[in-house]
C-alpha cells in the first residue's frame, strides 16, 4: 500500500518538516546521531540534517527511499537513507543519541511495541527516545491517519516498554496540520520525549 502512495508524483506528505520537530527544535543538536524510522520521503530528516545532524533513515518504500534521497540532493545535505523492513532489519545497539518515530501508526499495540522496544535499544544510555503521533480522537476529525483506533496512541501506552525511562515530555493536544496533501486540518496529537537511563 505504501509504496503504491510513495510511488505517484510529488511528496505526499510535502517537503517541510512536521511541525513537532519545531515545536522541539531544541531537542535537537548539531552533531548528534539521530536514527529516524519509517522515514518517508525524507522531510524529517532532511531538516534535522540541514540543522547537522548525523541522520539515518529507515524506510520501507523504495519509491520513497528515491525521493527521499531526490530531497537531500537539492537540499544539500547528506543524510543515509536505508530501504529495509522494520521488522526484519539489523538494528544497531546502544548506537544513536536520539531515536525518531513520526507517524508511524501502521501496526497495532503488539507490533508496535516491538518497534518501541527496538527503538529503545538502538539509544545509546543516556540518549533520547523521541516519538509523535495521533491520539484515538484523530479517528473522530479525519483529517490523516489510520482508521484503526487500536494503532492510536494515549500517554498510558508508554508505560510498558519505557518503564526504566525518565519521561520528559507526555503531552496529548490538539493542533493544526498541514503536510502535503494527506495530513491537513485539525489533529490529535501525542508528544513523547524520554531518556534511557545511563
């Protein structure tokens, strides 16, 4: 399905950076390692390359690998981009000082929870786990998203696989969205920001 989107002309999800990465612009930092999963067309990580970053990104789209990389060319920046399955990926150890997750609301709890516990691993300690989503209400303002409410996040859903974290940020809200044409109008949001443990 995916690729099948990726795959039509222009970036479905435009070129600017979700807003949640200015909104913690500080979070990020010149230098540091940052490993952004289901990367997309590669928006996210061409912004935080263009702030200097070390960016690697995973995604499984080919098409939009392509774009991806299309994008990093005119932008100037070198961020790498990797076509892989999540799943079957060989995720890096300890390795990132931040690991990024953007709307990847494409599996439900169980699965989801094995991607946040690869996530977690892949944090170096002491570095950050970063993830944006949507809230069970997106269902409710269709304006982006999966129909499935089960794939929808609430603060509650961290507990489990972040127990040993010091949360930084838990914020559930509700904003604007304007990215391309598949996420626009009114959205509920979720913030999640915390640190391994050392």
């Amino acid at each position: 399905m995916w690729e099948d989107r990726f795959a039509q002309d222009g970036y479905l999800f435009g070129t600017e950076p979700v807003p949640f990465l200015l909104k913690h612009d500080a979070v990020f930092e010149a230098g540091q390692s940052v490993l952004s999963i289901a990367e997309g067309e590669g928006r996210n990580g061409v912004h935080l390359a263009k702030k200097g970053l070390d960016v690697t990104g995973v995604e499984f789209a080919p098409s939009a690998v392509a774009k991806a990389e299309k994008l990093a060319a005119l932008n100037d920046v070198e961020p790498t981009f990797i076509h892989a399955d999540l799943f079957t990926w060989e995720w890096p150890q300890d390795a990132f000082d931040i690991t990024l997750g953007l709307f990847f609301q494409f599996v439900g709890p169980v699965e989801r929870d094995i991607l946040w516990s690869k996530m977690l691993g892949a944090t170096r300690p002491g570095g950050l786990i970063v993830i944006h989503g949507y809230t069970p209400k997106q269902i409710e303002l269709g304006t982006g998203g999966p129909p499935n409410v089960e794939n929808m996040y609430t603060s509650a859903s961290f507990d489990t696989v972040f127990a040993g974290c010091e949360v930084l940020v838990c914020e559930e809200y509700e904003a604007e969205q304007r990215s391309g044409s598949a996420h626009v109008g009114m959205s509920a949001l979720i913030d999640f920001v915390a640190r391994k443990p050392e």
